[in-house]
C-alpha cells in the first residue's frame, strides 16, 4: 500500500496542509484557533518520521510540541485566549492520522 495512504505521505501533505493553513488563518482570515490547529498539526505530523523499517521520533519537534501545548494550557489558565482544545486537536490529527495509516499497512 505505497499509495496515497503511504504513512511518510500522508505526514507531507499534513505539514503542507499546516502551512497553507497557518498563512490563511493569520493573513487572510484571521482566527486563534484555526492557526494554533494548523501549526499543531504540522508540528504533530513532523513529529514521527516514516521512512523504511520503524518510524522514529525527532526529539526537537516533541520538545516543540510540549511547549506549543503547556503555552496553550497557561495561556487559558490565565485568561490570555489560549486555544488548548486547539491545539490538542491538531497534534492528535497530526500525530494520529499517519501513525493509523503505518498500522494499517503493517496488517496487510
């Protein structure tokens, strides 16, 4: 299954789809939430790299992606307009659409 659901593929296009994402929600419409979901994802998605073999862990971008998530978290605590729910979403979708689609080529 080395299509379109190919895991290192699908991590691509979610960071691709995070930038167009982040330069819309900022520049042409703005909204907190919809730039903090996008950059989430994209940090989410360049996470877990899917290369041959074992998908391995960039230690720079979940250091980025704890920080990105404890900003949101005080942010909201402390009145600042932080978007957590938004953030926790995109570094779920980031994170977990590519890893479902690694799981479901192991199977077959």
């Amino acid at each position: 299954m080395r299509g379109a659901l190919a895991p290192d593929r699908l991590a691509r296009t979610l960071i691709y789809a995070g930038i167009a994402g982040f330069i819309w929600f900022v520049f042409i419409q703005p909204s907190p939430f919809g730039s903090t979901l996008s950059v989430s994802a994209l940090v989410g998605a360049g996470l877990v790299q899917y290369g041959h073999g074992k998908p391995f862990l960039i230690p720079l971008y979940a250091y980025v992606l704890a920080a990105l998530l404890l900003l949101q978290g005080a942010g909201l605590v402390l009145g600042a307009g932080g978007q957590l729910g938004a953030a926790l979403l995109g570094s779920t979708l980031g994170l977990g659409l590519p890893y479902l689609s690694y799981r479901l080529q192991e199977k077959t």
